[in-house]
RNA sequence: GCGGGCGUGAUGGAAUGGUAGACAUAUCAGACUUAAAAUCUGAAGGCCUAAUGGCCGUGUGGGUUCGAGUCCCACCGCCCGCACCA
C-alpha cells in the first residue's frame, strides 16, 4: 500500500496541467466566458497566508466554472509600485527596481506551488514600462477630456528631511524617520476630477446586486449626498457676506456662532493685521492630514472680533470665530454653529462662554439644553419654536424642507445638493511611481508630452542618500524640450499615486500586450470582471477609483460602455490571523516569537511565553506562519484545504498547527481510500449501494450550492461527512468506485492535485479539470421518510417519523396523536395546530 | 469623532423565521500494540436525575411572532476604513 506523498503528486500533475495548456485563456465564442479575478499583490517579497486564502477562493472558483462549461480568464500580476521599495533602498541600500524584480521572482516562485488555475501568459507588474506608458497614454487622453487639473492642496511635511510624508509615517503628529513637528503645506497637484461623478456613482451602487450591500453602504456614505442651502451672513460693519453652508437649516434659531476654516480666505485676510489669529493658524497647520485626527483633535478657535447679522432674526448678532474643525474642502469652509442641536458646536460653545439657544423641543418636554444636545433622528417630530415659516409640530426632514423653501423664496439663499466627496489628488512627490507624463515648458506652461514619447521612463541612475524626491535632483532627466515649441523645459517630477496603476489593471488584463491601454475586441470579450475577490479594506477607495477610472476609459475610447461597472460581483474576504507568542525582556518590554520557534507553550531556552489572542498575522508581531513552509511539510491541497475550512470566507481565519495538521490527515484518509478501493475486487455485491448513492447526491448538491454561494467551509463539512459515511459503507465496489470518483471531483476546486490523482488512479478519463462537473439526481435527493419535531407552545416536546409528502392534515392527526401532545392537551381541544409542510409542527395549547 | 461590520460549547464554526451546536479541533474512554506514535470505534453545551426525563442556554436588556441565533429598538465589547499604506 502506497502512502499519500503531496510533493510528488502536485508536482507531476502540475506540469500535466502546464503541458496541456489548460489555463491559457483564448477568446472562443463556443462558450460563455467567465473572468475570475484577485485582487493583485504588492511584490514584498514573501507570499503569506492571506495571499493563499485569497487566490485559493479564486481558484476554487475559476476551477469550478472550467468544470461547468466555461472559458475562463483568470489572470495574475503585480501591484509593483509604491512606498516600501523606497523605504528598502534607503534602508538596505540598493535600487527599488532590483528589490521589486527581485521580489516579483521570489513570489511568482512562492506562489506557483499551490497549484493556481492561472493563465500566466497574460502576467505583468505595474512597474513594466510597457504597462505604465498605457497608464500615461490613458492620463493624457483624461487630460484632454478634461477629468485631470491641477490645483493646490495641503500635504504633510517634514521640515528636517525635507519631505512630504504619506499619512502613516506621521507617528502622533511627527516624522517617522526625523521625530520633527510635521507641518502642512500646500502645493500645486494633479487631481481627477471624481467629483463630477458622485451623483452617476452614486446611482449604480443600486445595480450591483452581487456586491456585498456593506460595501455599497459604505461607498454611499463615503459619497456622502446631502442637500442643504448655502446663506451668506451679512457683516455687521460692512465687508463680504460670510457663506455658510448647512445641512441642518432648520435650526437657524438657534444659532450662536459661525465658525470659518483656518484655510479660509476671511482666516488668512484677517491673520495679516491679527498676530494672535496667525500664530493659532500656524498651530492648526501642526495637524496631521488625516481626517481621524482632525476629529478627534481638541475642539478649538479663536475668535476674529467680527460680527455677522443673524437672517431672520436680525436682532441677533453672531460672532465669527475661526475653527481647527471647520474644513475648507467641505461646503464653503463655514458653518453656522447651533450648540443645541449637535454636540461638537454645544462643547465648543461651553468651552468659549457662546449662547445655547433652544430651535425646537422634543414633543411634550420643553427643558432647554444643558450638557447633551438634543439630536434626534430626521423622522422623529419635534416642535420649532417661533419658526420663520410657520410651521410648528413636524418631522425634522419636514422642518429642513420648509426652511430650505421658505429661504429660496425669501431670497436668503440657495438650496444645493452637496457630495463628501473629494476630488482625488494623484500627485506623490517620490520615485518609485508612474512619472505623470506632462512638461512644464518655460514659454508654454504646462504641457502634456507627445504620445510618441511615451513612455516617460523612470531614469534608472538615481540614489536615495539624500532625502526628498530623486527625480527632482536629477538633471539629465529632469530636463527636457517642450513637445510643443522645442524651447527648454522641465519634466513634471510627481509620480502617480499607486491607487492608479490599481484602477485599471484588471482591463489590461484583457489583453496584457495591446500597444494601447487595452483592445477593445478583447475587453469588449472578457470585461467585465464576472467575480472580483478580494480584502474589505479597499471595500471605498480602491473599488471607488475603479469605478471611476472604468468611467473615464470609456469616455476615451478605451471600454465599451457595459463595463462603465467593471466588477459584475464582488466578494469580500476575511484575515488570516494567528495566536500571538511572546516574552519579555530585561526591562518588561514585549518580545515576540515565530510559532515555529515555539513547542508545547515553551521556546528553546524553556521559557513559558504568554498567549495573547488572535489577531492579523503582522511581521513586527511574529504571529505569522509561512505558505512555503505549510507547502513543504504537508502539501499545497493541505493549505489549500485548511484556509477554505472552519471559518466562513468573510470572515477571518485562525490558523492553528492542529488545524492544519487535521487537514493533512483528512487528505491521507481521503488517499487511503481510494487505494483501498482500487485494490478490491470490483465484483463484490455489496449492501445499501442505495444509501451510498443518494448520499452522493445530496452531496453534489450541497457541495454544488456551497462553492456557487461562497460558501466553501459548508461545503468542505458536507465533504467530511461524506467521506466519513463512504469510509464506513458496505456497498458494492462498483457504487465505491463511483462514489469515490465523484468524492474526487467535488473536492476538486479545493484539492486539485489529490483529486486529479485518485481520477487517474480510478481509471477517469483525461483530467479531473476538464471532467464535467457532476450533476445531482433530483430523484435520489428525495429521502424514504423524514423526522418531524412537535412542539407544543414552541418547544420541542416530541418527534414523528412520517413519509415526505404526506399531507398536512394527515401530519396534523399524526402529530396529535402522539402521547406528549395528549399528555399535555390533557382531553382539551389545542387552541392552534401549525404545520409547516417538512419543517416542524406546532401545537398551540 | 464619523462610517461599516462582528459577538453561538473549551476552540474554529453550522443553522431559507421552524429540532441550536452540523463539520472540525482540543479532551476523555475503548480497540490494536510489549509500549508509544499512527490508525480505528465511541462519548461529550451547562445544571438536576440511578434512569426515563426536566430546567437553563446563541454578548446584555427590551420588543414583534404560534415559534427568534436569525427581524426591530437600546446598550456593552471587539474588529475594519477615514481620502499620501497597499
């Protein structure tokens, strides 16, 4: 008896695969097509679990719809610029992209042992030039459609390297590397122009059926859609209006403040002849970037010693003060505040000694507001007080309604529909990106290079000694000629963000070596992506983008229109995670250790550590546990097997040692089996071939609706049961031939070598992957009789054994009868008898 | 702070509003073995009971329903995203 060897059967049936050729995909119209896609890797260099948790689901997908009569694209490549290569050559000294190349190898070479369905003719990196130059084509044809300007923002800087840093490597306001203040500063970027689709964006969230509806959730509340009214405060003693912008007008009466941004130009006019004002603009600059901190920052300002007159009650005089909350990115960069109706503008007020005026009450409760403001939801009816327009006891949304009317009518302002969404700033002031393929020409301006010179290379002679962008140190390339009067000028020296390479990849994969961005033969074909997959972390951004960039390539002649919507469905998946190990060191300080490194809670020097619980595998905590090494020791249909099992795919994962080594036992079981049922006779009579073969079908049934729903650790439980009753059956070899057979292609998606191996083993014909999935016998689905519990008043009191189609009348009789129900009735008459044909029956008393 | 999600035995989890705990791990018992490992068979939510059986039980509190892990409301805890990480 031979014993179940992964490393020679994955190797053998992975070159078969490669021999034949069946994972190269062809355009063929004798089969619908079918796109699978992962979300592509950053090369970092290592493979780990949650890569093989993501492209597992994948493959089992892509497997699955190869069985079912597809043609299937299922494509890989690589995410290849960004931040670490950078932060490597700085570290380690060398080029980002020999450490990228490098990496690519490492990984295509980590990752091809699992056995991917992938068609790796189609491969490339985002850092190729031949992909990168499509992506300049792409931005110059954007450029001229007018979805690319340039404007200021505000960036983070560190002022002893002389930098701009990325929001995670401000460390609680400060540079990652120096310990230096960080600072904004603004300066002139590239941005596309989203924001004119926000309202389309918004729209077909509604007809992505197959997204998770979280997902959709989110993208609509990141879109942000509100309507409100814009109202210009008149200035008590002369000047322009100050323009507020409000969503909640309907409480005008009790505002007490305004409060402008620190960027507004009333701020920065104000700051020249005010030296208090300036010094708290220059302390709001301190703030990091990010929209987390400017939150959760203290609440402060300042106030400007200006007056604005209340609209409709112009008795009331409102101080202007300047606010480190107001954004000047969002509405017009200045709010009214109304202490009473939101609790930010009530401590604020508190804090600073302003009114707190009461707009309406609660129904029946007239207490003024103290410490909680009164915030209820928009449905809710609350009573205005002395409200302008008239109205008194109505919803808040009526309330809003009548006030946005009553002040267009009045001529107090103007009612606009207003999106939280930004416009995306595609400027980053580094190297190891996509150069933005435009000159700065110093007769002409800004000037997009020809498209004859693309692509824009990255000039490979660059060193990261010294800090700040390399490209902008460098003179040969930085220099140039105006593509359009010949007169010199200087290359834009920002590269694009790396949200940019990821928002069209997936077209490209459509046809990887087109000499445009794509073909629109093949991507009107393959597109649009028939199941995306991938982590819920880009579940806005990355998703938002690409729905946008699949807008603007085919507004430029680069997408046919169905795929405006380039991910037909989309399936979020869960972490990896691990236990975390640690010890401490001389001076208490956590020391973490790999799981390799410990046994029975202990590491080499016998110290016990201490266990904290589950979390993401992450490097800096050690809790991480290497595919390769999974790979080596037990097999990749082991991991395979073990990252698809247990937990559900959207949610996370626990890897455990015992896990997976129970993996690896139930494949060798699986393998033992099949031998066992290839050595004896074929001729044996056996017992119960029918129960066999039924529960093969309930089988393929549930396996069939598992691997089609997502639900692939329910159809790896129906698999173990299935095996469990084969491994115990009497039937016929004949009916153990078949089932086994059958077992191996089910487990197929999941286990792809094993599988392929007990089919030849069997006698199958050609391989597992081409066979036609089985279909299940709806005849044999049907059980001989079924077990109905009776409840009485809702708990389970009895059981009936019953055949399937007998009618609910006669099941009602049957269930009375019983002698719990008797007992119970005690000769009264049961108030209520509810029978749900097949499920349960419920006796009311 | 804002937005989103999750919470079920010792553990991972299963359960179209219809028998809560499928399947697996860990545990315990038995078989095989000189022994161990491996393998095979079986037990097992908690409490009470000799047993039959009963009571309790899906983060907490309330609600809808003949019936709630599932739907609704409030709260608690944990996780993810927040626009220059990929």
């Amino acid at each position: 008896m031979s014993r179940y060897s992964a490393a020679e059967i994955e190797a053998k049936w992975q070159e078969a695969w490669d021999k034949a050729g069946i994972f190269r995909a062809t355009h063929t119209d004798d089969k619908p097509k079918y796109y699978v896609l992962e979300m592509f890797p950053y090369p970092s260099g290592r493979i780990h679990m949650g890569h093989v948790r993501n492209y597992t689901m994948g493959d089992v997908i892509a497997r699955y719809k190869l069985a079912t009569g597809h043609n299937v694209l299922h494509p890989m490549g690589w995410d290849a610029f960004g931040m670490p290569a950078e932060n490597a050559a700085m570290a380690i000294g060398g080029h980002p992209k020999d450490w990228t190349y490098q990496n690519i190898d490492d990984m295509r070479a980590q990752m091809k042992p699992l056995g991917l369905s992938i068609d790796w003719s189609r491969e490339f990196a985002t850092c190729d030039p031949e992909y990168y130059g499509q992506q300049q084509a792409l931005f110059l044809d954007m450029l001229e459609k007018g979805l690319v300007y340039r404007k200021n923002a505000v960036v983070n800087w560190d002022p002893v390297d002389m930098t701009v840093l990325a929001n995670e490597q401000v460390i609680d306001g400060k540079g990652w590397r120096s310990g230096a203040e960080v600072e904004r500063r603004e300066l002139t970027q590239w941005f596309f122009k989203i924001s004119d689709f926000s309202e389309e964006l918004l729209e077909a969230l509604d007809g992505l059926d197959n997204w998770p509806a979280k997902v959709r959730l989110m993208q609509e509340n990141w879109i942000g859609k509100s309507r409100g009214i814009e109202i210009p405060f008149h200035r008590t003693n002369g000047g322009d209006p100050v323009l507020c912008y409000s969503t909640r007008p309907d409480t005008m009466r009790g505002a007490s403040f305004i409060a402008i941004s620190p960027e507004h130009p009333l701020s920065r006019e104000l700051a020249g002849g005010n030296a208090e004002l300036a010094a708290f603009i220059a302390e709001t600059r301190k703030m990091d970037t990010t929209e987390a901190a400017m939150e959760k920052a203290e609440k402060k300002g300042i106030d400007t010693g200006i007056t604005v007159r209340h609209p409709v009650y112009p008795d009331i005089e409102l101080p202007v003060w300047v606010g480190n909350f107001v954004l000047m990115d969002y509405g017009t960069g200045a709010v009214f505040g109304c202490p009473a109706h939101d609790q930010r503008d009530l401590d604020f007020a508190r804090k600073y000694g302003l009114d707190v005026r009461n707009a309406f009450y609660m129904p029946g409760d007239e207490t003024e507001v103290e410490n909680d403001a009164l915030v209820p939801a928009k449905s809710e009816k609350v009573v205005y007080i002395d409200h302008f327009a008239g109205i008194s006891e109505v919803t808040s949304q009526e309330g809003i309604d009548a006030t946005i009317d009553y002040f267009e009518a009045n001529d107090l302002g103007v009612g606009q529909v207003k999106y939280r969404l930004r416009d995306w700033g595609l400027s980053r002031q580094r190297y190891w990106g996509c150069p933005i393929p435009v000159v700065h020409c110093y007769t002409c301006g800004v000037v997009p290079e020809a498209k004859e010179n693309l692509p824009v290379r990255l000039p490979d002679d660059v060193t990261f000694d010294v800090p700040g962008n390399p490209l902008d140190r460098h003179p040969t390339w930085r220099d140039c000629t105006c593509p359009k009067c010949g007169k010199p000028a200087k290359r834009e020296t920002d590269t694009m963000d790396t949200f940019v390479d990821s928002s069209w990849y997936f077209a490209r994969f459509t046809a990887p070596r087109a000499e445009t961005p794509t073909d629109m033969a093949e991507a009107d074909y393959w597109m649009n992506v028939d199941q995306y997959i991938g982590g819920i972390e880009h579940a806005i951004l990355h998703l938002l983008y690409s729905r946008f960039f699949a807008r603007a390539m085919h507004l430029t002649g680069h997408l046919p229109a169905k795929a405006i919507e380039p991910f037909d469905a989309l399936f979020t998946q869960g972490m990896v995670t691990h236990e975390i190990y640690q010890t401490r060191d001389g001076n208490g300080r956590p020391v973490y250790h790999l799981p390799e490194d410990v046994s029975d809670g202990k590491i080499a020097d016998g110290t016990k550590v201490e266990i904290i619980s589950s979390a993401k595998m992450s490097k800096s905590k050690k809790n991480v546990v290497d595919p390769v090494n999974i790979i080596s020791a037990y097999g990749a249909d082991t991991a395979r097997w073990f990252v698809l099992s247990d937990s559900p795919p959207e949610r996370d994962v626990e890897w455990t040692a015992s896990g997976a080594e129970a993996a690896y036992k139930h494949l060798s079981r699986v393998w033992n089996l099949c031998d066992r049922i290839g050595v004896m006779d074929a001729d044996i009579p056996g017992d119960g071939d029918d129960d066999l073969l039924r529960e093969m079908h309930k089988a393929i049934r549930d396996v069939t609706l598992g691997v089609e729903s997502f639900g692939f650790n329910a159809a790896i439980a129906k698999l173990y049961a299935f095996t469990n009753v084969l491994s115990k059956s009497q039937a016929s070899m004949a009916a153990q031939k078949q089932a086994i057979m059958t077992l191996a292609q089910l487990m197929s998606p999941m286990t792809p070598h094993l599988s392929e191996d007990i089919w030849a083993h069997q006698g199958g014909e050609g391989l597992i992957a081409n066979a036609p999935w089985p279909k299940a016998d709806e005849a044999m689905l049907v059980d001989q009789s079924i077990t109905l519990p009776i409840q009485i008043n809702g708990k389970r009191r009895a059981e009936i054994s019953v055949p399937p189609d007998m009618d609910k009348a006669q099941v009602e009789k049957t269930a009375l009868a019983t002698d719990a129900v008797q007992k119970a009735l005690d000769g009264a008459q049961p108030k209520k008898v509810i029978v749900v044909p097949g499920r349960i029956v419920n006796v009311v008393i």
